[in-house]
C-alpha cells in the first residue's frame, strides 16, 4: 500500500476580490493558497480564482475548475461552494470552466485529490460571498449584519419579516471590499442542506439525451477530420511513406507526416490523413504503404518477458528495495514456510472514448477543444515541440468519456494540433479508432513476484521477503511500474526484505487507476491469504494482528508520488467493519460457493472488501461484494461517491476475470472490445457499501476503492474452488 499527503492546511493570508457583472451584479474572484502548488509543497500557495457570479434575477453561476471524468467533480466542487453560499443548489448553473493557469492554477483530475485539496477553499468561497451579500443588506437596511440570516438565496431579518433576494443585493455586494478568508466562520456539519445530501450529476440528464458534451461532440463550422496511423509495434520508426493512393481519395484534403516529436511517450512516428469527414479519412489510411523499421521491437513478447523473470527469480538476485532485520536467516529457522509466486499482465485503459482533440490554428494562434484530465501538461508540450507560445493557446476542456489516467497523458493532443498548425485557418478533430486506441494506450504494467513468508510455532508471521520482477530501463522502472519500499507489511513484520529487477521493455507503461496499487494488492493480498491459512487463520484476522497496535506510519508530505502517512487504527476500522457487514463469521462454507477478503490503503483512503463468489467449472460468478471506506469526516456527495466506489468494484471484476494486453515482437494482439472486454451487466454483482466516518480531512474516492476489490474475488475463488489465482486473469490460472 502506499503512503498519503497531509491534512491541508491554508497558514497565510487569501485574498478575494469583487466586480460588477456588465449587466448588473457580482462577480467573486478568489485566490487562496492550498497545498496543491506547482512545487507540491503545503507552504507553496495556489491561485484558485473561482469566479462565482450572481446576477440581478438572483441567478447564481459556479465555474467547474477541473474537468469532469466520470468522477463527479463538476457537480462536488460547486456544491461545496453553494452549501457556504447559502443558495438554492436548484438554481445554480455550473459551467465548465476553460484552462486558465493564472486563475484557476491546478486545473486536474488525477489522484483523487479534488477533494482532499478543493474541500476547505471550495467552502471558503461560498462564504466569502455570503458575508458580502449580508453586508449588502445590513448597509442597505441598517441593520447589523448580526441580526441577519441566509437561506436558499435570500438574506433575512427574521426579527421584522423583510428579505432580500441575492440578486437585489449583488450590484451592492460588488461594491464591498473583500472579507479576509481565514477569519470567515464555516458552517457547523450539522446545518448542511447541500453538502452530504445525494444529488444527480449537473451533466446526467443532458448526458442521458445524447446532448454534445464530450471532446468527441466538438464540431465547428467547416471542419475537416483526420484519423492517424502509427507503427504497427512498440519502438518501431517510420521509413518510407507513399501516400499517392490516399491522396487520390475522394474527400482527402491533406496527408501529413508527423515524425516522432520528443520522443515516442509525446508523439511516435505518425502518418495523418485529412479528409472532409471521419469516413473518407478511414478508408484512405488503408490506402497508405508504410514502411517501418521493426528491428527495435524485436523480441518484446509478454511470453519472453514471462521467461525472464522466471529467470531472475530463480537466480535470486535483484536490488535492494528494503532490508529489516534478517528475513533469510528467520526463514531458515521458522516452523513453517510458505512460498508462492504471483504475476498479473498488461491492462488497457479502454476508454469509451477514443482519443480525440479537435484545434484550429490560424495567425500563430491555436485553439483547442479537448477531454483532457491534465490540461497543464498539454499546452506547455506543444509549445516545445511545436513553437506555439503558451500565451497564445486557448484549450476548452470538454467532458471527458473515460480516462482512469489515460488521459493524463497529452500525445492526442500534441498530434492534434500538429495536424491543425499544418494546415492553418481550418478547424481540424483528429479521432483516433477503437485499434489505435488500445495499440497506442500507456498500459497499466505487467510484474512478477517471488513471495516467501515464516512462521513461528504460534503461527505468527516472523519474516516476509518479496522479489519484485518488473519492467523499465537501464534498470529504473517506469511509471507506475515500481514499489515502494514501505509497502505493507513493511514496517509490521520486524525480519522483512524487498529485493527488485527491472527488465527493459519498449511498451509504453503509465497510471490506471489507482496505479500501482490495483496490481500490487491483488499479489499481497493474495499471497497473505495464503499465510493466513498456513497460519490456520484467516485474513481478516492475520490482518488484526499486524495491525493491533495503534501506530502511524511513514509521514505526511504533499506530494503526488510519496509521503502519505499509514494509520493502523484506520485500517482497524474498516477491517472490522467489513467483517460485520458481511456476516463473514456466518459465511457459506459449501462446495463451489466461498468468501474472500481484501484490504489496501493507497490515495488517502482505507478500504476492505468481502467478495462472494460462485465457481463451476472454469466459470466464475461474483455474486456480492461488501466495500467498508474510510476517506474521514464527510462524503461530500453520497450519489457520486457510490458511483465511484461501485465503478471501481466492477473494473476490479474485469481486471480479475478476463483483462489483458498481449503482444509479440512489440505489436499489440489486442484491437477492440472482442480480444479485450469490457465488464458487461451480466457479470456485475450487488455491491453494499458503508462508510466509516472518522475524525480526519475528507479526501477522494475515484481510485482507493479498486485495489482491494481485485484479491477479495481471487481469495473468494479460492474458498470456492480450492483453487489459488496466482496469475492474472483467470484465463491464465483456471
């Protein structure tokens, strides 16, 4: 499990400023510091303009700052801005705000860490402009801004029966100076009317009609569409092109060679064709000769990298991740040993939507539209590898169909507007299809593990070691393709080593969700299992003992890749909920049918989870699962927070049954839902959900809730069946 960032803490001075709307009324420009700038340090401060404007009518307009995933935020960070501003949440209209770095500052959806950094600013908005509205109206009327109250877009005088609208006191709102934040009082959690109430995402309904929201939906007047065509496999180059044929095509306007732009990770070797609609651009790509030079993807098969780390775990070498007290010599002594080895391959992200961006340039100027989690990372690549200034690209975000951390990525857009600087004054949506999307992801990694663990007479677990077989270069992993050496049970187990391999691989590798921690807890967890029953324990209870006395471990530090404290009582807590939320002492005990068990901590949230499991044959039916969460003292919205959780669940369910990216010599097997499918309705199970409320800062939910989901199943299977799923998917181990 990995560690998590500190309790936000906001220690200077924020600053809000205010202006009359053109037409009458107030606009609320706010910046605070927050534990999410540029350097990720808790003293660094973040401009968070968030524009709150309320018009003459009363109408109030929250801008949505990051972009909206899936995860619900377009519809969680303004409810947290109304529930401060007192206002009537059916009245608000939230709108999706553009990338603006010098009023918005982080502008992201990744780490679930919208609401651990958005939770106390968001409120403070709310209530900057609630006080300057009472103000309004204790200067209007004379009364003292301590006799009136708010409610639902009106500020009362309770005592004389008068009241004002927001909207009749916004232009004198507006003339007010700003309140100093830090000494503006919150509400008490008590007297929410918004905020922990289930609400229906802003976009759902204009969702269900079909309505354009999406980078996909963005068409503009006269605009062409390019499709492209990369490498057949991984690490490939592009030799030669003849394109004669595809020119010819009717409806083609331009065919574009794009060759590599600062490496293969911001745009491989890329040939565009641009036509005047998606149809004519697909059929005159087939037309296209390419030739390629596939000598470096020689070799690069998933069957090679399996033989491989076969190799090194037998040889039994690896660097040194950790090393506590003398792991080798308790295992040659304790009473009982256990040892297994555990994998799980290459997954995809597989968005519904492909990647897409539409952009047009024209004097030295581009404009973009797309379904991006991180518009940062976007502009500044293409001002470096294209010489189009920051200054002088406007990027829309869109609503983004899928991305779990594709998207964090930004090569679509970088060829986008490649294509669009090409070919000047026209409005161009490059889409990519369903087989380049899944040949082109950054995929979740493959890795191995070699696990031994001792036991004393008493069954307790004295030694642990595990030998991390994974993949990178010149010996350093790739993203999301490493382990922390605090990883559980480091730290618990007093004779424990970590040792690690790194094999060189040309398949691009990147963060899905919950990254790292989706595979790592599977193997652990499903290893401990194993323990526990050697133990002649089982896991919950393995976990209660290591977990037994109250400690916290490692340290908090705002940082997206380390640092986040580990609280064994919060562990405690979720373990011992799950237990009697799903009746686990009076689990079924009966052929074919069984319970499993799994826990993890990763992104600031502690999760355990009880699978329960049908198996026939080689078929595999979850028929329940139970999730207990921990993400502190308030779920901000109960309707999206259930949806998260129960996402995560049913990707775990996918993960476990049939999930895999496969290839030989560089090149990608898989090309659409058939060779790699999606979780259907048939294979979702009833998912029961409960919170363990604890007194700690609240923080998010889209990734903490898949990891354990993934080794309560296999360990579930494995009550059911007898049998251990000790690679991934069950196709490799049924």
């Amino acid at each position: 499990m990995t560690a998590q960032p500190n309790n936000l803490v906001l220690d200077r001075r924020a600053f809000l400023s205010v202006s009359a709307l053109a037409g009458g009324g107030l606009a609320l420009s706010l910046s605070l510091p927050s534990a999410a700038g540029a350097d990720h340090h808790a003293s660094a401060p973040i401009r968070l303009t968030n524009l709150v404007t309320i018009d003459r009518a009363g109408k109030v307009t929250i801008m949505a700052k990051n972009p909206e995933i899936g995860q619900g935020m377009k519809t969680a960070l303004p409810m947290l801005i109304a529930e401060e501003l007192d206002c009537d949440w059916n009245s608000v209209e939230v709108l999706q705000a553009d990338f603006d770095p010098s009023r918005f500052e982080r502008q992201r959806a990744g780490g679930s860490f919208a609401i651990r950094f958005e939770y106390l600013p968001m409120r403070r908005a709310g209530a900057a402009a609630r006080h300057m509205l009472v103000e309004a109206a204790a200067t209007l009327s004379g009364v003292a801004a301590s006799e009136l109250a708010t409610d639902k877009g009106y500020v009362l005088h309770k005592a004389s029966g008068r009241k004002w609208s927001y909207g009749e006191l916004a232009d004198a709102a507006a003339r007010l100076p700003a309140p100093e934040l830090e000494k503006l009082p919150l509400k008490d959690s008590k007297n929410f009317a918004i905020i922990g109430k289930p609400i229906v995402g802003v976009d759902s309904a204009r969702v269900l009609k079909g309505e354009p929201l999406f980078g996909i939906d963005a068409g503009q007047p006269g605009m062409l569409h390019a499709v492209v065509e990369t490498a057949p496999a991984h690490g490939a180059r592009l030799k030669s092109v003849d394109s004669s044929a595809a020119k010819a095509a009717h409806g083609v306007v331009a065919v574009l060679r794009l060759d590599e732009l600062g490496g293969p990770d911001v745009m491989p070797d890329t040939v565009a064709v641009v036509a005047t609609n998606h149809w004519y651009a697909e059929k005159a790509r087939k037309l296209l000769k390419l030739e390629w030079d596939l000598a470096p993807a020689k070799g690069h098969s998933i069957t090679a990298y399996k033989a491989e780390a076969s190799r090194l775990h037998d040889a039994a070498m690896g660097t040194e991740l950790r090393r506590d007290g003398d792991a080798d010599g308790q295992l040659a002594s304790a009473a009982k040993t256990v040892r297994a080895r555990y994998s799980y391959p290459y997954v995809a992200h597989a968005t519904l939507e492909p990647q897409n961006c539409t952009a047009v340039y024209q004097d030295g100027a581009l404009e973009m539209w797309a379904p991006t989690q991180t518009p940062e990372r976007g502009v500044p690549l293409i001002a470096k590898h294209l010489g189009i200034p920051a200054e002088k690209q406007t990027l829309h975000i869109t609503r983004i169909g899928g991305g779990f951390g594709r998207r964090l990525f930004a090569d679509y857009m970088v060829q986008a507007a490649a294509i669009a600087k090409a070919l000047p004054g026209k409005p161009v949506q490059m889409l990519w299809n369903r087989a380049e999307d899944i040949k082109r992801d950054y995929y979740r990694p493959a890795g191995w593990h070699n696990f031994a663990a001792g036991l004393d007479g008493d069954g307790k677990l004295t030694a642990f070691t595990d030998h991390f077989v994974t993949l990178g270069s010149g010996g350093k992993p790739h993203r999301s393709a490493s382990m922390q050496p605090t990883h559980f049970p480091a730290e618990l187990v007093k004779d424990l080593t970590y040792t690690m391999d790194v094999m060189d691989t040309v398949i691009p590798m990147g963060p899905l969700r919950a990254p790292g921690s989706n595979a790592l807890a599977y193997a652990f967890q499903g290893f401990l299992d194993e323990v526990a029953q050697a133990a002649g324990k089982e896991l919950p209870s393995l976990m209660l003992e290591l977990l037994a006395e109250d400690r916290v471990i490692g340290k908090d530090v705002n940082s997206w890749g380390s640092g986040w404290a580990f609280r064994t009582a919060r562990a405690r807590g979720v373990i011992e909920h799950v237990v009697k939320q799903s009746g686990w002492a009076n689990r079924p005990r009966e052929a074919g049918r069984g319970m499993g068990f799994g826990f993890y901590f990763c992104h600031l949230g502690y999760f355990a989870e009880v699978a329960d499991v049908s198996v026939s044959g080689n078929n595999v039916k979850v028929n329940k699962v139970w999730v207990a969460g921990d993400v502190g003292r308030q779920i901000v919205n109960p309707f999206g927070a259930e949806a998260q959780v129960k996402g995560a669940v049913i990707d775990g369910v996918g993960q476990v049954l049939d999930q895999q990216i496969t290839f030989t010599d560089g090149a990608i097997a898989q090309q659409n839902f058939d060779s790699y499918p999606l979780p259907r309705i048939d294979v979702v199970p009833e998912i029961d959900i409960d919170w363990v409320v604890t007194d700690n800062d609240p923080s998010g939910l889209g990734e903490p809730a898949l990891p354990p989901a993934v080794p309560a199943i296999t360990n579930a299977i494995y009550a059911a069946s007898g049998k251990r799923v000790r690679d991934l998917p069950l196709s490799e181990s049924l």
